[in-house]
C-alpha cells in the first residue's frame, strides 16, 4: 500500500469551497497510470492533477476526472501551479512551461494586490459543427428547445478539451437545468465524450459578460463542472467568431460560473486574433483548503 498527499485546492475564486475544486499531488513520477486513476476516483473531484517531471519543458502535468484521462484542465493547471508558488517549490518565475497531453503550453505568474494570478495559454481553437437534434439536447439537459437561442450556432469547440456550446436565451432558464449526462454519448454522436457547455449573455455580475454551467462527459464519473477554465478558453473564441465578429485585435471578457450550485466563479478569458484563428489565454486564481491522505 501507498499513503499519497492530496491537496485540495479551489480554482478561480479565493474563497474556500466556491470556485472549482482540484486535487493536486506533487512528485508524481513513480505512480502507474492505474495509480493515477484510482487516486482521482478516491479523491471524487471533477479533476485531479498529478505534477511529473519533463524533459521538455519546466513541468509535466496529467489530469484525470473520476473516470478518464483529460488532455487539459484549466482549473487543474491553475491549481497546480499556485500550489508550487506558494509552498516554495519553484523559485519565483513570471513565466514557466508545462507539458501536457494538449501540447506544451506557456504560464505567466503575476502579482496584484498581494494576490497571485496564474495565466495559462490554450491551444488554437478548434470547431466543428453539431449535426444532431438541437431538441434532444435540450431535453438531456431539462430545458425545451424555446430555451435555446438558435439565432446563434449550437457547435463543438476545443481548446484542449472539447464540449458542446450551447446558447441560450435567458438567465432565468439555468436555474432550471437538469442534467441527464447517460444521455450526451448518443446525441453527441461527432464527438461521445464532449460536455455540454450552455451558455448566455445576461449574468448576475455587471462585470462578467458570460454566464455559464458545464454538465460532464458521460465517463467522466462526474455531473457538473462548477468553473471551467477549457470550455471558458472556447468560448472566447467563439464570442470573437460568432457574436463580436467585425476586426477586433484583442478582447478580454469575463465568465461567471457555478452560481447554481453555490461555487460562483470567475475565469477572465484574453482574446488575440492572429490571422485566421485566435490565441487565447485564461487567467485566475486559487486558495488552498486542505490536506488528504488516502491509501492505493
């Protein structure tokens, strides 16, 4: 038997217990994958990150749901690098890299307010079109299809990960969703193990500019995501693409999540058109909640 650290940390928020919770275990480089996996089961978070060794660049990070392997996890990433921050682990750097299964991506960390912020990169964004029943979407998700704004495309959208963008007409119809996730893998027949990704432009804050939820793949062993630093990436891209569409170099926007499910959120989404595509980056923060010991 293995005794194994666990750290919990909570992501885009500085608040404990709002925001998105992540496991963070440092010193990976001796545990299988199996071990991986089953320490992301025990820990029961939409993700954990385990931090190894690279050869490429500064760090190496895995993330796995209760269920899978993910290419990239942005409050994951967040999480890990904070925690190596501020237990000393790395001397301080402004900008760092990681190796990830989605490639290997730049980290800026800065300072405001005595507060530090972590800004990961993303990979260029990726769309692909739904073909499926914008009715049974909504169904799998406890709406009806006049909840849906189909005056705006319903697509995939990958920055690492990929997830349904689902828009929709008003504020008021999140606090009706209910998720049915053993649904998705057979409306999402392009992509099975996408989340869905609803989305509007009315929010509580005046300061955000989107309000989102984030129901999980069918594997991933989870229901809901409270504050998602991927599909937020992709929807930046998506409002520079489909909403604010005339010749506009840079845009920062704001997502507000999690409000449903009281682990409100913020993740600050920073657009650059580069020729035909966008890079996009995300920022936030994160506090540190506990230690947890578990047994493999």
């Amino acid at each position: 038997m293995k005794n194994i650290t666990v750290y919990h940390y909570d992501a885009f928020s500085k608040e404990p217990n709002k925001g998105n919770p992540a496991g963070v275990v440092l010193d990976c480089d001796s545990l299988t994958d199996y071990e991986m996996q089953d320490i992301a089961k025990k820990v029961g978070f939409n993700e954990t990150s385990f931090l190894l060794n690279s050869k490429v660049a500064d760090h190496k990070i895995r993330y796995f749901t209760p269920g899978h392997e993910m290419d990239l996890c942005g409050h994951g990433t967040v999480a890990v690098i904070y925690a190596l921050v501020t237990r000393g682990l790395i001397e301080f750097k402004s900008e760092l890299t990681i190796e990830t299964k989605a490639g290997i991506l730049p980290i800026k960390i800065h300072h405001s307010n005595n507060e530090i912020y972590i800004t990961m990169k993303q990979k260029t964004p990726e769309f692909l079109e739904f073909k499926g029943s914008i009715d049974d979407v909504a169904s799998s998700i406890g709406l009806s299809v006049e909840e849906i704004d189909q005056s705006l495309p319903t697509l995939y959208g990958s920055t690492g990960a990929w997830n349904l963008l689902l828009p929709i007409k008003k504020l008021s119809s999140f606090e009706n969703m209910k998720p049915n996730n053993l649904f998705f893998p057979s409306i999402l027949t392009e992509i099975p193990k996408a989340s869905v990704h609803p989305f509007c432009l009315e929010t509580y804050d005046s300061n955000a500019d989107f309000h989102a939820r984030h129901f999980s793949s069918a594997f991933s062993g989870t229901i809901e995501d409270p504050v998602t630093g991927t599909a937020s990436g992709i929807l930046g891209a998506y409002y520079a693409k489909y909403i604010h569409n005339d010749v506009i170099d840079t845009l920062e926007l704001i997502v507000e999540q999690g409000t449903e499910i009281q682990k409100d959120g913020r993740v600050k989404v920073n657009v650059k058109r580069v020729k035909s595509t966008y890079d996009i980056e995300i920022t936030g923060n994160a506090v540190y909640v506990k230690e947890m010991e578990f047994q493999i």
